[in-house]
C-alpha cells in the first residue's frame, strides 16, 4: 500500500483521537469548575502504528482492502482514573453521550486475561467530519486505574521483546505482580474517603488562595501600597496557621474590602 494512502486512511483516525482527548479533557475541567468529584484522573489517546496494523492485520489473517472494519483499535483513548468504582461510573458517562455509539463491551476487571491484564474496554463509533465528509470511525477506549495502566505498560514492552515467546519465569513474575496490583487498588478503595476528603480540602484551599490573591492584586491597584502589604503579611500568617476556616474568614474579610474599593473607584 502506498504512503500517501496510509496518511488518507489515518488521518481522520488522528482527528478523532485529538477530538475526543479534547472532549474528555473538557469534562475534567467541567467537574473542577463545579467543585465535583472528577472519576477521570488523565486522558490519553494514540494512532496505531502502521507497523503494528501490519503486523496485526498478519496475525489475525485480515486483507489489507478490509482492515478498517476488522481492526478496532487503529484509534485509541485512554483514561485513567485513581478507583476501580470510577471506571463503571466513566463507562455510564461514555454510555449517556449521544457523539458516542457504543457497538461492544470488554470487561477485563472481572474476568482478567491470563496474563494478568486488567482494563475496560469500550468500543465506539466516532465520526469526525473531513473535507470528502462525515465519516464514521471505530475507537477503542480503554478505562483503567493508575496501578493497573503501570502494569499493563511494563507488560506491553515485554510483549514487544518477546513476541510470542516470553519465558515462563518473566509471565509466572507478571502474574504475580497483577495479583499485587489488584490488591493495591482493593486497598486504595478501602480508604477511598479519606483520599477523597484530603483531595476535596486541597482544591478547596488553593481555591480559597487564589481568590486571596486575585483581591490582593486588585487592590494594589486602588489602595495604599503599605497598606497592601500589611495585608500581604496578614495572609502569609495566616496560611501559615493552617487552619481552613480562618483562611476562608480571611477570604471573606477581603472580599469585603476589595467590593467596597471598588465602589469608590466607579463612584
């Protein structure tokens, strides 16, 4: 097959992919901003190579003419999540959204591969809208946590070295670093809570920060230069006290006084 036809078959895959990193991103965002609980830790996405399509097309004895509709993972997203229970809760968002038309499941969290591989695979159709017009494209979207993506990536690359080949030494070490995996994530979900309220009071004080700091910089703008730093010296000694609620007391303190600077600037 020609280059220049690989590029006209790929490149709408590529515009897929970014769109849909693009769209997953923005949901990750849309969740900060309204202070909610994101399940999605980090998006990724990939164009397969033509040198792995070859060699799949290859071992799946697929015509090259049919590899679109054969190969379903020529477009590849991946989303991390720090749970296992956020990966059903990404697999109902994926579920819910109409751009998406999901055409097969492949849960491998309850039933792992042999090796030890463990991940949710949602197969979707996408279509991107080119210069010849819509077309309707087939990506993989694969749904892990953190500990499992790390697995899978180390057992990615033995894959490639070996081939069909791996010495039972290297998979029975891969086997038993999966069960390891897997009960690190068991773990992780016993103390869930406690991770999530030390994440939630995180981003609500650098929230509070920022807002500290915005006023600050404003009023640098209509007050007294040593008056602003008086006030500067008093939100370090606050947030040196660590204490949230009279970092919020602070905060609410200033707004008060940036609202009534401002007043008298428009008056």
């Amino acid at each position: 097959m020609e280059i220049q036809l690989w590029r006209e078959i790929l490149d709408p895959y590529r515009q897929a992919v970014d769109e849909l990193t693009v769209k997953f991103d923005h949901m990750i965002q849309e969740h900060h901003n309204a202070g909610i609980y994101c399940p999605i830790v980090q998006v990724s996405g990939r164009v397969k190579k033509i040198s792995s399509i070859l060699e799949k097309c290859q071992r799946k004895n697929v015509p090259m003419e049919e590899l679109e509709e054969k190969i379903e993972d020529i477009a590849g997203i991946r989303i991390i999540c720090q749970f296992v229970e956020d990966i059903e809760r990404v697999v109902e968002i994926i579920r819910k959204r109409s751009d998406m038309i999901i055409k097969k499941e492949k849960d491998y969290i309850s039933n792992s591969k042999e090796s030890g591989y463990r991940s949710y695979h949602v197969i979707v159709y996408y279509t991107v809208q080119t210069i010849n017009g819509p077309k309707n494209l087939e990506v993989e979207i694969q749904i892990r946590t953190l500990a499992m993506n790390f697995w899978a990536i180390i057992e990615h690359s033995l894959q490639y070295k070996y081939k069909e080949n791996m010495p039972d030494e290297v998979r029975g070490r891969l086997l038993r670093a999966a069960k390891a995996v897997d009960a690190l994530d068991m773990e992780m979900s016993s103390v869930r809570d406690e991770i999530m309220d030390a994440q939630n009071s995180n981003r609500r004080k650098a929230g509070i920060v920022s807002d500290i700091l915005n006023n600050i910089e404003n009023l640098y703008r209509t007050m007294n230069k040593r008056e602003v730093g008086k006030i500067q010296d008093e939100f370090f000694r606050v947030y040196q006290a660590d204490d949230i609620a009279l970092l919020e007391r602070f905060n609410r303190q200033l707004d008060v006084l940036s609202e009534s600077y401002r007043a008298q600037s428009l008056s």
